[in-house]
C-alpha cells in the first residue's frame, strides 16, 4: 500500500513538472512570436511596434533633418512711436542684449510736424523671434510687418559637395606634382592646381556668406514721430515801440528824400524855370491886353 502511495506521487511530480516546462515554452515561443507578424507573402516580417528604440531614433534622424536645414530669415517692421530718439536707444541696447548688432542707423526730418528713423540690425537666429515680441510694444502702433525665408540648404549642400570635390582634386594635383621629374609638367599641374585653389577659396567664401546670413537674421526697422507743432508768438511781433520809432524814421526819411530831390530839382533847373515863368508872364499880359480891349468894345457900343 505505501509502495503504491509512493508511485502515486512520483508521478504525480513528473506530471507537475512537465506541465510547469511546457507553459516556460509556450510563454517563450509567444514572447518571441510576437516579434514577427506573418506578412501576406508569407514570410516573416519583423513588427515595428515591439522596437521602440528604432522608432525614436527615426524620429531623432527626422528632427535633426529639419533643425539642418539652412534658412535664411529676414523681417521689416514700420511702427509710429511717441519720441524717436529714446525708442532708436532701446533697439540698440535690446540688440546688444541679445547678441546682435547695428549695421545701419539714421533719422531724417522731413517736416516740423514728421520725423523718421531707420535702422538695420542683425540678431541671432535663435532670438529672431523674441526679438520681434519684445521690438513691437515700443511703438504706439505697428502699421505694417513681413517676416520672409529663404532656404538655401539644396545651393548649400551643393557648395560643400563642389569644395569637397576641388580638395580631392587638389591632393591628387599635389601628388602628381610631387612626382613630376619635368619643368614643363611641373609647370602645367601648378597652373591646374592654383586654379582649383582660386575656386576653393571662391567656394569657401560662399559658404561663409551663407552660414553667416543663416546664423544672423536681418530686420529692417522704420520708425516715424508725428508731431503736433503750435505756432508760437515772436517777440518781435508784440515790440509796438521799436516798430513806432521805426515807422516815424522811415517818414522822416521819405520827407527828408522828398525835400532833397525838390531843392535839387529846383536848382538844378532853374535857367528853365525862369524861361518858363517869363514865358508865362508874356502870354498873362497878351491875354489881359485883350480882354481889356474886348471889355472897351463892348461898352462903347
């Protein structure tokens, strides 16, 4: 009876334990299973689910992409403000907080009543947009804004393929000059290779302007200050006593010009004006004469 016991439960053991070591099995082919997903050709194709880590570095790979991008911003701003000067002092200073710099200042005024300003300043690409937030509430008003962008990755990945291309060119040119045993061939791969310097140094140049255009935005500033102007009285409009004495001088001069001429005038022609008084006295008495024979006549009859 205690043999039989005994065998029962050996058995019952082994029975456990192979059950315990097929579930370890299943669970492990599902755990690997679910890894792979039957695609409809057939074959196994592996789920892109179960990898989250290839999925982030995609997305990593996809930001990196377009945070390369080369892109270069430009903005203009046209704002009235209330006193020009200390508003041209603020951008100066915000633009030296924030890394920038002048390239153009001035103010014009036009008119009493209009005053201008214009300023040009480059700021780092990354504070392009604080900037702007922090510009606009110095003026009174913003009458207009244009913010622009110009991608220049395609022309700027193509420089740096054309430069990469001159240098390989320029190794192989120095190797073979290194190995020239002629003067005439010596000659020619150094006019080849100061050539293919000249347009490094070009394509270096160029890629410098863009790097430096996309590392520093451009904002073209236009500032103008309406002012109310109020006529003001002169005082030379309320001094009556100097304009009185001024006035009676001018008339004591005219009279004094007038009398002057006239003495002039007088004796300077006097032999006329004596002939024409004499003249003048003849034909008084000639016609008195007349008018007293005319008068006796008339009586007589």
């Amino acid at each position: 009876m205690r043999i039989c016991k005994t065998v029962l439960l050996i058995s019952l053991s082994i029975f456990l334990l192979v059950a315990c070591s097929s579930n370890n099995e299943s669970s492990k082919s599902g755990s690997k299973s679910s890894s792979y997903d039957i695609g409809s050709n057939g074959k196994e194709t592996e789920q892109s689910t179960i990898n989250p880590s290839t999925k982030t570095k995609q997305d990593s790979e996809k930001n990196l992409s377009v945070q390369s991008r080369k892109v270069i911003y430009n903005a203009s701003l046209q704002m009235e403000v209330k006193h020009l000067p200390d508003v041209q002092d603020k951008i100066r200073d915000l633009t030296g907080q924030m890394g920038g710099y002048i390239v153009d200042q001035k103010m014009n005024e036009e008119t009493k009543e209009r005053q201008e300003g214009y300023l040009t300043v480059r700021i780092p690409q990354e504070q392009f947009q604080a900037f702007l937030r922090k510009v606009k509430p110095l003026g009174a008003k913003v009458e207009n804004q244009s913010i622009s962008g110009q991608d220049v990755t395609e022309e700027y990945v193509d420089l740096q393929s054309r430069l990469k291309s001159k240098k390989v060119t320029e190794k192989r040119l120095t190797q073979f000059m290194n190995e020239a045993k002629d003067t005439k061939t010596l000659l020619e791969i150094s006019n080849e290779l100061s050539k293919v310097q000249e347009e490094m140094e070009m394509l270096e140049g160029k890629i410098k302007y863009l790097n430096n255009q996309v590392d520093y935005s451009t904002v073209a500033i236009n500032l103008y200050e309406d002012k109310v102007v109020v006529p003001e009285l002169e005082k030379n409009q309320l001094n009556t006593w100097e304009k009185t004495k001024k006035q009676f001088m001018s008339s004591i001069n005219f009279l004094a010009s007038f009398l002057s001429w006239l003495i002039i005038f007088i004796i300077g022609n006097l032999p006329v004006i004596a002939l024409l008084i004499l003249i003048g006295f003849i034909i008084y008495f000639i016609w008195r004469h007349r008018n007293k024979q005319s008068n006796n006549n008339t009586i007589e009859k």
